[in-house]
C-alpha cells in the first residue's frame, strides 16, 4: 500500500489516531522492533514523548524502559520497546523540590542530571540540585523498590544530602552516576567545570560516601574553553572501564557545542586514556557523538547495557523545532581493539 508517508511520519499518526489507547498499548498493536533506522546508521526511530529531554538516563526494569532526565521534581517517561515513549502516571519522581536542597541551595528551581541504578533490593536514584554557573551544589539519593508504579510497592524515599561542594572546593557537585566495580563495590563519578570530573567510593549499605575510603579520585579535566568537562558516565565492558564525558557547552538551543568523548582505565580510578593515548586528565577524549545539521549539541550521555546490546543515550537540540532539547538513542558499535563507537547520524 502507498500512503505518501515515510514510516516515520506513519507511526507518529497512528499514534496521534490511538492516543485514548496509550502508548504502551499502541506498542502492542504495532509490534515495532527495535531495529536500526534505513541500515545506515545506528539511530533507533523514537516517538512520543520524546521531546523536552534533557541528560537523561535510561534503565530497564521489571516490565519496561523508564527515561529519567532534567526538570521539576525528576520527570518520568516510560517505554516497552525503546521507540515509543509515554509520561506515566505519576509522571515525576517529587512533587517539589525535597526541603533540605532547597534550604541549601536558595535559588534552584529545578533538579538536575538523574541517575538510576539498581543494587542491593533497591534502584538508586541520584540528583544534583543547583544554579547555573554555580559550584555550590548538592547531590541526594531518592530510592524504590520497583519503578513500576501500578506496583502497591511503589515509593519514592528521599534519603537525603550524599555529597556537597560549597564552592570553597576545587570540584563541583552535579551530574551523578553511579557504578558498581568488578568486585561489587559502588562508586560515585561527578563533576561539571573547575577542576573537572572525580570519582568517590561509596558505602555498599547506605548508598553514601564510605569512610573506608575518603580520597577523591580525579578522572577528567579540560584547560580549554574554560574547562568544559561534565556528566561522567563509567560503565565495565570486557578488561576496561570506561569513562564517557561531555566536552564543551549544552544549553544555549541550536548553538551548542556540546559532544561525548570516551577513554578508558584497567581500573576504576583511572587513569582513563583516550583512544591515541592521550590521559582524559591532560584534556585527552576520543569523541563519540557529532552534530549534525539538524542534531546541535549532541552530549550528556547514559549508556543502557541492554541484553542484546549497548545503547548510548543523551539529549541534542533539534534545529528544525527551535532548538527544542531532544532525546537520541544510538547503538554502540565495539571494534576489535575494545573502542567504542556509533554510526554518523542521518542530518
């Protein structure tokens, strides 16, 4: 049958036509695979609630993907195939912004960079709360014990300060991530700017900084375009970690310069090499994601180890829509050498 419609275009209006049904539902009705777009390029087709996506983090639960990403209280979006995206009910992780942030932190209006994990009987979620261009700064744990909310477990505990900057350090405290190391041990990478990207070791139990080890690892750092490093990302893959990072400058809609590099360490506390041999703490980086015409400032990256594959998952400004924040999911490719990359993205 010929409609004069790309597939694209297809979807987005039988989505538009079923939208009493739902998203989920509709995924159902299609049975939409996740594929790869045209065989070009490692961009899967998203739809749905896929617009106003900023850092965000995906993580495969127990019946689906959920998206958490930058915004008022943690936003939410929900996906049984990874392509079609929905706001489940409720649709932010807080009502308001928690009360010990904002005694801290006066002028934040929203909560920045989440970052979820799964360890312990529990799915950690990690936030930072801050004001643009400040290194006073907070990051907090929020915790459940499933992200399904029609689960009459599901809750959302709010377990308070994990680790603070107030501004009399050399680092600041936001963009999270959380990684478990190869003997199950937790840690916690973080930075944006100053003196760039660290790593803490955290305590298995409470999911805070462990005092069997205080030091505060240095990972990354940048002394151009005044140091423009953020959003560490470390995830295992064969006899490396490795430590993908945002160069360069998000927020400013079309115009942004924003990309993800990547190096990698035998151990978690570095030192990370890029690709040519250069250590991320001398400014080294191999870039992962580029713009184009139409994708600016593709960066602030999460990768979904998923069972069949790697995803590498960010946000970029789509220029034909005002530079509206946008979410991209790409598929990694692993070369013979242990390097990490995606497809160039169709314009």
């Amino acid at each position: 049958m010929q409609t004069g419609l790309s597939r694209r275009q297809f979807l987005q209006s039988v989505l538009l036509f079923t939208v009493g049904m739902g998203a989920e539902g509709l995924t159902q009705m299609l049975k939409v695979p996740v594929h790869l777009q045209g065989g070009t390029t490692s961009e899967l087709e998203l739809i749905g609630a896929v617009t106003d996506v900023h850092d965000p983090v995906i993580i495969k639960a127990e019946d689906a993907y959920y998206l958490f990403c930058t915004g008022d209280g943690i936003p939410i979006r929900k996906s049984t195939d990874l392509l079609i995206w929905s706001r489940p009910f409720p649709p932010l992780v807080f009502a308001e912004l928690p009360a010990w942030a904002r005694e801290r932190i006066p002028g934040a209006t929203n909560i920045w960079a989440p970052d979820n994990s799964f360890y312990n009987g529990k799915y950690h979620l990690y936030y930072s709360v801050s004001t643009f261009g400040s290194s006073r700064s907070v990051i907090g744990l929020a915790t459940n014990t499933t992200l399904n909310y029609a689960d009459g477990g599901y809750q959302w505990v709010d377990e308070g300060l994990v680790i603070e900057s107030t501004g009399a350090e050399n680092y600041n405290c936001i963009d999270p991530n959380l990684i478990l190391d190869a003997d199950g041990v937790p840690w916690l990478a973080f930075g944006s700017f100053w003196s760039g990207l660290k790593l803490r070791r955290l305590d298995y139990e409470t999911g805070k900084p462990s005092s069997a080890d205080e030091t505060v690892y240095s990972l990354a750092q940048r002394t151009v375009n005044s140091g423009a490093v953020e959003a560490p990302f470390i995830i295992g893959h064969g006899e490396f970690y490795y430590l993908f990072a945002s160069f360069d400058f998000c927020c400013q809609g079309a115009e942004s310069t924003y990309h993800v590099v990547v190096g990698r360490s035998e151990t978690i506390t570095g030192p990370y090499l890029d690709r040519e041999g250069v250590p991320m703490l001398e400014g080294g980086g191999t870039q992962v994601t580029f713009p184009t015409d139409r994708w600016r400032g593709p960066g602030h990256c999460a990768v979904l180890q998923d069972e069949d594959a790697d995803y590498i998952v960010y946000h970029a400004y789509d220029a034909r829509m005002g530079g509206t924040p946008t979410l991209r999911i790409d598929r990694l490719t692993w070369d013979a050498d242990g390097w990490v990359s995606i497809s160039a993205p169709e314009s």
